[in-house]
C-alpha cells in the first residue's frame, strides 16, 4: 500500500481522532498538495475505509477496512518484536517462501510477512494450502530463537498454542490441537502451521513460522475436496469474525509464547498443549511415510515427540499424520 | 581440472595400463591433436603426476600426485551414492556454504563438494577452521535423508565415526571422539564436523555435512593459537599419510553408515560411538551459551544428546561446549 495512505490513516486514527482533519491540514501537516491528499482520500474509499466529513469539511474513519494493510494490523498491537518489520501484500507465491528470502538477507527477529492471497501456498510435506483472498490469516513470522536444531520443532507447538489461546480469549471458542500443529475446531481443520528452519546442528539460524487461518470461509468457499474436513472461524462462531482484530490477538498471543520459549524452552507450556491435545489418551494410527504406528496416544515428550504406547513398547515419533482410531 | 587431463589420467590408469600410451595413440582415441595432448602432459607433471615413457615412447603413470581432483579422488573410490558428482576447487571461500548453494538448485544426494584449501572455512558456532592449501581434506557432502528434522544431527556422529574407523582401519590409529563431533588422537584435535541442514519440521530438504580432517600438517603448520591443540593424521602416525587414500577411505566409510542410517537410524550406530567417547564416564563441563552444566557424562541418547547426571539430576543436552573437569 502507498505511503500516503498509510500516513492518512495513521493521522486520522492516532491525533485529533474526535475533531477530524481537513484536506488541506493534511496536505500542510504531511507536506504535499491537496490534489494528492484528495487522491490518496479516494483510494482509501477503495480500499474499504468509511470516511465521514464533518459540517466543517473535517475527515474522520468511521469504519476501518477488513485489509492485510500496515496501518490496520498496526493499529492497536502491542508487540514489541513480532511486526516490527511488517511486509503486507495483496498477493503472493507463498508467505514462508517470502520470510525465507527475507531471513536470509539478514530481515531481523520478529519480521512478518502477510498476504490477502496465496497463489502457492504450501502446507506441511509439500501439500498445499488453498489460500483464497481476504478470507484467512495467510502469515509468515521471522524467528531466531537461541536454540539448537533439536528445539526448534517446539515452534510449531507454540504457533498452535497461541490460535488456541487467541481462538479462546477473543471468540470462545474451543480449539482441539492436533498433534504436531493442526487446529480443530468442532472437528473441522482451522488452523494449520509449517515452520521451516535453517540451522547448524548447534544452533538455528533463523525459523521461520507459517501460519494459515481460516476465518471468513462459509462451506461453499472451500474446494469440494476440503468441503467436509476443513471450517474456518466464521463457521464455528456462526457470525462473521473480525480478521484484524482476531490476527493481533495472534500475534500478541504468539509472541508472548515465544518470549517465554526464548528464556525457559517448551517444557512450560507442554502442559497446556497436552490439555488441549486431540490424541493423547487415545488409541492412534500414526503414518510416517511407508511406516505406520498403532497404539495409545500417552504423551508429548519434552522434544515434542508424540509417544504411543503398544503393549510395553513405547514409540517415540518426531513427525508424521495422526488419526484417532475410533473414528 | 581440465577435462583432457583428467580424460588422459583415466586412460592411462584404466586401460593398457601396463602397455601405456603413446601421444599419437592418446591424440587419436581422445579426438584431439598432438600437441594438445603433448601440453595436456606438461600439464600433468605440473600437477604431481609422475610420466614415464617406455623405449617406444609410450607414456605410463607412475606416480599420482597428491591432488585433490577428480580422476585422482574416483581412481578405486567404491561408493554408489557419495561423489557421484564431484565440485573439486582448487581455492574456495567454504565447501559447505559452496554445498549449500549445490544444494538448493537441486544437486543430488552424495554430491560433494572439495577444496585444496578453504579462505573462510566454517566451524561449529561461527568459528573459523584453519584450512591450509594441501594439508587436509577440506569436503562437503549433500545428504537428503527422509528424517524428521530432530533426527539431522545424528549426521554429525555419523561423520565423526566414519572417521574413526577410516582412521583405525587405514592408519592403525585410534580415535576419541569428543561429542558432539570432534575427533581427537592423542588429545590432539584432527577433525571437525559442521552439519547445516535445511528443513520443514517434519523433513530435512537437504542436510550439508562439512568435515575438516588434518591430515599432512607439522606441528608448525598450524597457528600459534591451535599449536597446543590440534593435531594431524601425519603427527600421530609419525610418517606422511596418503591423503587422498585416506580421503576415499573416509567416504566409503561414510556412504556405508550413511546408507543404514537412512534405513534403520542411528540407534545402530550408538554403541559405537559411545564406546569411543572421551567424555562418558567422566565429569563434564559443558558450556552452551551462558549456560554451564555440570555432572557425570553418563550416555548419549538415540537423539544424539549427552546425558549430564548432577546428584539425581539428569539434563539433557543437545548442543555445547564439553571438557573434562578433571584437565
């Protein structure tokens, strides 16, 4: 988005919110002329803003655009390193592609890259992620956390336990976390993660954390393939969901997460990622590849190792696709 | 090298190797004119080879020179995997950021990258590893085992204990390995390992294992920081060291625990290893960042961690610093 349009909206939201502006206070305030301060007000009208001129000819916001834009996801979070550096875009290959580009250029901790449309949005195992326009959270989060490699699975742990806190806190709603980093809600997929990681065995040189939230999807919005697994926030609220709002409590939640994991690990929050846990308690068919492992979902260990137990054998699993065995 | 040359040392070691060749019949098999081949020939006494022509003018290898090229390093190398492509350099910044670049275009598994001498060679956590023209084997090799991204690092044991074998089985020498990959030889540091990887949390793409192995160094090749703690192939045994023998022998050695790593893991290898560690059994400090942890080495777990016992503490350790408390 232009930079003018980002001043404007941050002028008309942080000063004089009550009293409003006019074109030309504008104009002299950011330093260029009235025609251009009067284009970048109508492309704002485009972009979804609702602006109100008082009797006065003073411009207020009355109502912000549901847009992936600086200004919007800015407005009112409370991060101190997660968005610090905020690349938001209309449309992209994939989010992770993009923080990876980034990361290796040196982009700092905290870095985010979101878009409206994926056109490549990839999932775990080389799947893809149907990433429509405007109807989900497609975002990708920069980190470089301490640790060595073996740490690093923690990440995606963490990403699912901030939906889960955010899914909660800002809708009521109840997230069962399929383990390694899927989000259910009512039994439908809302949340999936991938990190991706560049390390020495010793130490990782930066993750980067995607995340794809599905929140304004009704059952028609969803290929005919993902019609009957997959839900979105909207669906399970049965109103529709504030996408900004619900992506800074995100991003705050996650953050929080992440500082504690930065200082004390995963082994604090496993507690609660097993409270919320789909399959522990459970008799599981696990495949991993060509290798498939039945048995009681007992724990998660303090790698994020999924643990089933046949008879006396415990199996310790690092990664692959979990379903219950009941169902 | 040029590819004449390295065409005239294959015929010359391969067939009629007792016959030889003369430059005419080289000319006319390789398609090419005399006085190329004559030059091709100057070319190769320049690099080591040794040439002998017999009454009739044919032209028999009588000694290889000690090179780091490809007809030299593929001349009795018995792998199926490793080196099946081959980068050689005469000069390079670093074989595994050099592997790494490989590896992202695509190279194959087993492709490995080799370098007479390194100006940036890479060591664990950013530091450097001295890497003179013609005194070691400075080499990288693109692995893609399908493994969760926690099972990366048993990469590094693995080097290190290919080395330990070559070291035994070629040289008579034995190894202590200090985890989680250095080998030592009469307390002297003769190989390093840095294992890169990148990864989805579920799959490595591709791991990098680099391994710096000195081998033809005197005590005053080294710098005056690293005269007290390094040491080479050639100073333990007490004579000069065929590098690029050991060189082969090293690769195979690698390729063969590699190739059950990739079906069974490293579990197999674990009994292996610990019996030639120098920490277990002892009293450890090991050092991982700011962190000092101290104790009994008393395992290293199937995730390759060293297992510090401290009263009835037990902590798990994934990457660090180790010493003997005792030194």
């Amino acid at each position: 988005m232009e930079t003018l349009i980002n001043e404007i909206a941050l002028l008309l939201r942080t000063r004089r919110v009550a009293l409003g502006w006019t074109t030309a206070e504008l104009a002299e305030t950011l330093g260029v002329s009235r025609p251009r301060v009067q284009k970048a007000l109508d492309d704002m009208r485009e972009l979804g803003y609702g602006l109100s001129a008082t009797g006065a000819g003073a411009i207020r916001i009355t109502r912000a655009p549901d847009r992936m834009i600086d200004t919007e996801i800015l407005a009112g979070l409370k991060t101190r390193i997660f968005a610090k550096n905020l690349h938001c875009y209309n449309r992209l290959g994939s989010t992770n592609t993009r923080a990876i580009e980034l990361a290796e250029s040196g982009a700092a901790e905290g870095t985010i890259v979101v878009a409206e449309e994926q056109t490549g949005g990839r999932g775990r195992l080389g799947r893809n992620w149907h990433s429509p326009p405007r109807l989900g959270i497609w975002s990708s989060v920069i980190l470089r956390p301490q640790v060595p490699l073996q740490r690093a699975s923690g990440l995606s742990l963490l990403a699912a336990l901030a939906f889960a806190h955010s899914a909660e806190s800002e809708l009521g709603l109840k997230v069962d976390l399929k383990w390694p980093n899927d989000g259910l809600i009512d039994g439908r997929k809302v949340l999936g993660v991938l990190t991706e990681v560049s390390a020495e065995t010793d130490q990782v040189y930066f993750a980067v954390c995607g995340t794809g939230i599905n929140v304004s999807h009704l059952p028609t919005d969803f290929p005919q393939s993902l019609r009957q697994t997959a839900g979105s926030l909207a669906m399970a609220c049965g109103y529709s969901v504030d996408r900004l709002a619900f992506y800074r409590a995100f991003l705050s939640q996650f953050e929080t997460l992440y500082r504690g994991f930065r200082r004390d690990g995963i082994a604090p929050f496993l507690d609660d990622y097993r409270k919320r846990s789909l399959l522990l308690g459970h008799e599981v068919i696990v495949t991993q590849g060509h290798l498939t492992i039945q048995g009681r979902a007992i724990t998660i260990d303090e790698n994020g190792a999924l643990i089933v137990r046949d008879g006396r054998k415990n199996t310790v699993i690092f990664a692959g696709e979990a379903t219950l065995r009941e169902q």
